[in-house]
C-alpha cells in the first residue's frame, strides 16, 4: 500500500507538466533473457517511445515510465515499476534520402530499459504475462480515427510461461516505419523483425489501445500518465468505418495490407494526413506461442516533392513515357531538364536502334538517328541508388511535311477570298489543317473562302499535320484593297424640320481612312468623311451622291434620289413683363415671340399649363422658375426654355412711440411688414442710461413698456431700438429707431 500512494503521489507531481501532454507517435516493448533460477526467469527489457518533436508544448518523454506487470486472463496487476529515461535521440531521415520533407518533421525515440523477474505460471496454464506503458496523448488531427486529440497510447508485450521455460528472446523490428510516405506513391515497407532462434513470426495489422487521458480526474485511468497503468480492460481505438478499420488502417486502391510470413507493408500511399497503425508479431515455436510483440506507430502522408527527377523537353508526356516528334531531321537535340541536377552523380541516355544501343553520358545530347522510324530509349539519374529515378524517351523521326497555298480574288470589287492548299508530306498524307484569317476568324476545310470586312494587308496562316504527326506551317499576305461591291447608306432620318441634322452612317464595307470618299448632299455641301453629319437649313426634297475610291485606284458609286425631306421649321421664343418679379408682385404677362407657329404650349414651374398666345400667369413660389414654350405648326415644333427669379422680399417697418395704458390700443412697440422669408430677427431696446429692457428673436412679438415685459412699468421716455434681420437671399439688415413712450 505504501508503494502504491509513493507511486499516486508522484503522479499528481507531474500532473500539471503533462496536462497538455500531446503528440505521442509510437511504441514498442520487447525483450531478451538474462537468467533463471529455479522458478524464476529475469528478462531484460527494452521500451522505444516515439513523440513528434515538432511541436514544442507537446507531449515530452516521461523522465520516469510507469510500467505494470498483468496476467492476462485474470487481470492480475503483478507488480509496478518506475523505469528512468536512459537516451533520446532523433529518428534519422536518411530513410528518405531522394524526398524534400517538410521543416517540421521530427520524431523522437526515448530508451528505457529495466530488469524484471517474472516467476512461472503453472505448466498446464494458458495463462500469460503481459507488460503494459501507458501514456496520453496522440496528434490531434489523426485521419482514420475519431477524437484523436483526447485518445492516448497503450503499448504491450505478451509472454507465455512457454517463453519463460524455454529461455525465449522476444522478436526485434528490423527499423523504424519511414517518417514520410508520398500520397499516391507505392508504399514497399519492410516491417520484418529479427529473432535470435529462428521461431517463426506472424505479422498482421491489429487494434491500437487506448490508454491514459487528457483530464485531472480522481480515476487514475484518465490522467495524462496512469501510474501505475490501468489494465485490463483497456479499450481499443475506434476507427472511422467503413472507410478505415485496423486491419484496413490506411485503405487506399489498392487497399495497404501487410504480408504475414514477411512483415512487407505494401500499397499506394493514402490522401495527405496522419494515420495510426498498429502491427502485432505473433512468435511461435513448433506451432506454440511464445510472444506477441505489439507495434503502435504513426504514418505521416504529404503530397511530396523530389530532389531528383528525370524530365526532358518533349511534344507529349504520357505518364513516365516523353515523346519527342522529329520531322525533317535525322539528328535530335535532347533538352535535359531535369531537376536536381546537384544531387545527380551519375546519369546516362540510352537509345535502342536495331542491333545495338546507342549511349551517351553527357548532359544534353544530340541523337543521330540512321533513318526514318520509331525509336526508344530511357534517361537514367543515379542508376542503382536510392535516388534513382528513370523516364522513357519514344522518338518519331519522319519527313518534313511542306505547307504552302496560294489564293485568288477579285482585286477591284470586294468579294470573298479563295484558298486553295497545295501542302504535302513524304510521311504521308495531310490529316489535320488550320488556317487562321485574321485574330477572330479561323477554318479547318481543306479550301475554304472567307470574306474581309476592312481593307489593308492581310497576313494568313497555315498549319499543317500530316498522318505521322508532322507539323508545319505558312503565312502569306494579302493587299486587299478593292471597292465595296455594294454601297449601303442608313441615314439618322429621313424627314424632319429645319435646321435638320442627318447623320448618314456608310455600312459598305471595306472601306477606311485610306479611300477617297465624296459626298453630295443635295445643295450646296459635301464632305470626304466615310459617315459625316450634315445640317439642312432649307426646306426641300434632297438626293444624295457619295462617290468612292480605293488606293489602287479603283471606283464605284451611288445616287440615292429624294433620300431626305425637310420641311420648314420653328423657333420658340418669348419675352415676359415685368422683367424683376418679386414675391410682392409675381404676377407675369407672357409674349410669344416664335416663327412660323400656329400653336403653343406653356408650361409654368410645372405647376401651371396654358395652350394662349400671350398668357399671364401667378406664380406660387419664390426663386428659380422654369418656364417652357413648345411653338408648334402642322409639321414641326421647337422647344425653348427660361428661368424667371422671383425674388423673395422682406419689408420692416418700426413705430415712433405707443401707449401702454392698457386700452387695447398702441399697448405694445413692435414692427410690422412682409415678413415671410425672415431669418434670424432679434429686436433689442434700451433706456438712456444704456440698460437693455427688452430683447426677442420673435418678430410677432413686442415690448409693453415694462422691463423684460415683466418688472415695473418703465417712465415715459425716448428708448432706442435696434432690429437686425437676415433676408431670405442671405442679407444682413439692421434697422434703427427712436421709440417714445407715452403714459
């Protein structure tokens, strides 16, 4: 008992340092025999914990590991030891020597190792022993199982009295599982043990255990580190399903399985994420078990980059196959491009012609084929290294094909252009053509016609492919210059009213800045403008010419008669009386002013519609006014606008004395006037020993004589009086007076 509170107490020691306690990646325990005395065996044991270094407020490798001895059946606790950490080193990544991996992979291995007597079970019994670390806690971010970050690790060794009769050493794992696999790459991992008398060994894929927690629970079971370790019995990992399971642990197409004679995990590297995997070795001797090795590890997945990879130039790549089409050229320039030249130490070209091998050991060479045909060959990096890496090379070497075409069009009348191609190959026939007319316009017929919109030169381009692959191409160009063949003319309108604006907008094409263009319009005008803009101030019927001319010289034209009609116009106008318009008179008499109208439409603020010659009209409102006329006759109208100011006035006046007797008449001082519009009024009164007795800012308001209109009646006197106001155009007035008052 006092060995057990020794070993609670120290737990609770330790418990705030492992509270975070992460990123345990493995384990293992095996053994080797030592000695036997009479019924007692002594075995050296030997315990490889793995963390992942990377994360620095992890998991760390326990100074002193709780490991319990159990029976297996009757979940007997044995005995408990503490076994001091002996060594740490980093894992080597010499396994991955051709990988760039990434900054932070890092793994850790803790060594512990102890001696422990374990003494013999009944002969006949099928009962066991079994050695039991717990530790808490995995990565957080584990693909193939559920709630990684709260599951720890149990790590076991199973030993039959057989074993311990027999003076057994248990199986060791050759190496440690590669730090990295490359996500959909082969996966050929030798996962093999060795054994010091040849027993033969099982291997499979088995249930990881969990084991400890990431809580400050009184159960000892859910601390970070159990001590002494909880078992049995001990609860296995739950696997994502039906995807993963943990003889399925990495799934994958095709699935990871483990070979059970020689321990060979093998299959294509899973989607990018870390992974749990658990290997048992069963160890037997003459179809008896002696041990049960239990192997619980982490398998990081990247998407992985080389640092050697072979690759060249070529037309097509078909997976690891660079294809390169020669045509016209029996000698072919290879362009090495292959990365991680620094880490290349040996590297050769092997090409495979009839009846021998052509090699070459320089970097890039050039490849002298003796005829026309289909070779193939590889580039070997590092042959024979683990940073090997092949590719294969197919050359086609065939005949030239040659592009060529001619065309024939009309070079005076626009028309479209014919093609016709005249290409050929010694390789055989052509399969494939492109021409391309310009940016926007290709065809893939063997004798096409397209017709050009605009004039200039014109650059075509043929590409050609003949039956073997062969590519080829062309470009001639065209002066294509002649005259529409036919003249098109939309004019903007075509009846209106003096002045009457015509744009006529030429659509004959092709045509540009480079032609001579002349126009008549019916009167006296013309122009040289491709589509101009022309004003008719008579009335008329009017024909239209338009003569062009191409820079070769060529020449076409076109009469449109009686293309245009304009008809005599209006023009609205009008005067007003008064011409200052205030908010005192803003009565307004209007007078038409217009030419050849016999109708008329007002329109006054919006507010008001008059269809009179000469209406009057009351506006409503001060300020801006829009006022418009519409003079019409049978044919045209004209529209004019005006804006009248009718501007706001304010009139103030101040009386010279009043009575404040109280008889309803003249009892107060006070102004009077046009008041709307009035902004910031303030009417102030002083005696003669200037004392202020009376100020308001309400204009409607005035003094009854008192002081403040409030305090004892003031004597008969002169007072002065100052009024200031703001107008509603923003004016700044002050007004002065002598008010007497009279009792």
């Amino acid at each position: 008992m006092d060995t057990i509170k020794k070993y609670l107490l120290f737990a609770f020691a330790v418990l705030p340092f492992v509270l975070s306690a992460k990123h345990i990646v493995g384990g293992e325990i095996t053994y080797k025999f030592k000695s036997r005395t009479g019924n007692t065996t002594t075995l050296s044991f030997t315990m490889k914990i793995y963390r992942d270094c990377a994360s620095v407020g992890g998991a760390q490798l326990d100074e002193n590991a709780s490991v319990s001895l159990f029976t297996k059946k009757t979940d007997r606790r044995v005995h408990s030891l503490m076994v001091p950490l002996q060594a740490v080193r980093v894992v080597d990544k010499n396994s991955l020597p051709c990988l760039i991996t990434p900054d932070n992979l890092c793994v850790q291995e803790g060594l512990y190792t102890w001696d422990d007597d374990l003494p013999d079970m009944p002969s006949d019994t099928t009962e066991s022993y079994v050695v039991v670390y717990q530790r808490c806690c995995r990565n957080y971010d584990i693909v193939n199982i559920y709630n990684s970050n709260n599951v720890g690790a149990t790590y076991t060794l199973d030993i039959t009295q057989y074993a311990l009769t027999s003076k057994n050493n248990s199986p060791d794992f050759r190496s440690f599982p590669p730090l990295l696999l490359c996500t959909g790459q082969p996966i050929n991992f030798d996962h093999s043990a060795t054994d010091a008398e040849k027993d033969q060994l099982v291997y499979s894929f088995c249930e990881p255990i969990s084991g400890g927690g990431p809580g400050m629970s009184n159960n000892n079971c859910q601390v970070p580190l159990p001590i002494p370790a909880c078992y049995p019995p001990l609860d296995q990992i739950v696997f994502k399903s039906p995807t993963f399971s943990f003889d399925k642990p990495l799934a994958g197409d095709p699935v990871v399985v483990i070979d059970p004679n020689t321990g060979l995990i093998s299959g294509l590297a899973p989607p990018q994420g870390r992974y749990i995997v658990a290997v048992c070795v069963q160890e037997y001797r003459n179809g008896r078990l002696l041990s049960i090795l239990h192997r619980d590890f982490q398998f990081n997945v990247e998407e992985c980059s080389r640092t050697v990879e072979a690759k060249i130039k070529a037309d097509t790549v078909i997976g690891r196959n660079y294809i390169i089409q020669a045509c016209g050229s029996k000698n072919v320039a290879i362009s090495n491009i292959s990365s991680g030249r620094a880490n290349v130490t040996d590297f050769r070209f092997e090409i495979y012609i009839p009846n021998n091998t052509l090699k070459y050991t320089v970097w890039e060479p050039v490849i002298d084929f003796p005829d026309t045909g289909v070779y193939h060959g590889n580039l070997f990096l590092n042959p024979g290294t683990q940073c090997a890496d092949t590719i294969q090379l197919t050359f086609k070497v065939f005949p030239k094909a040659q592009t060529g075409f001619s065309y024939t069009y009309d070079t005076c009348v626009a028309g479209p252009v014919s093609f016709k191609d005249r290409s050929h190959s010694d390789g055989g026939r052509i399969v494939n053509r492109l021409w391309v007319f310009d940016a926007a316009h290709q065809s893939a017929l063997q004798n096409p016609q397209f017709q050009y919109r605009t004039p200039g030169q014109k650059n075509i381009t043929l590409f050609t492919t003949d039956i073997k692959g062969c590519k080829s191409d062309t470009t001639a160009t065209i002066n294509y210059e002649p005259v529409p063949a036919l003249i098109v003319v939309q004019p903007s309108t075509a009846r209106g009213c003096t002045p009457q604006k015509v744009f006529f907008n030429n659509l004959s094409f092709p045509i540009d800045s480079t032609y001579d263009v002349k126009w008549t319009f019916g009167d006296t005008g013309t122009s040289k403008t491709i589509s101009p803009t022309y004003t008719y101030n008579i009335p008329g019927i009017y024909s239209v010419h338009i003569d062009i001319t191409s820079p070769i010289g060529c020449k076409t034209n076109k009469n449109f008669p009686n293309l245009v009609t304009v008809l005599q116009g209006t023009k609205a106008d009008f005067i007003y009386s008064p011409q200052h318009v205030t908010s005192l008179n803003k009565t307004v008499v209007f007078t038409d002013k217009s030419t050849n109208a016999s109708r008329w439409t007002w329109n006054f603020a919006a507010k008001g519609v008059s269809f009179f010659e000469n209406p009057t009209y009351t506006f409503r409102d001060t300020g801006l006014q829009k006022v418009q006329l519409v003079g019409s006759n049978q044919f045209c109208s004209d529209t004019t606008v005006q804006y009248i100011d009718v501007e706001p006035i304010v009139s103030y006046f101040l009386p010279n004395a009043f009575t404040p007797n109280d008889d309803a008449k003249n009892d107060l001082y006070k102004g009077a006037g046009h008041l709307d519009g009035m902004m910031n009024y303030k009417m102030q009164i002083w005696n003669r020993w200037g004392e202020r007795v009376y100020i308001t800012t309400n204009p409607e308001d005035g003094w009854n004589g008192k002081k403040n209109n409030s305090g004892e009646p003031s004597p008969a006197d002169v007072y002065m009086c100052i009024v200031t106001y703001t107008t509603p155009r923003g004016q700044e007035k002050e007004l002065r007076s002598y008010a007497t008052l009279i009792r």
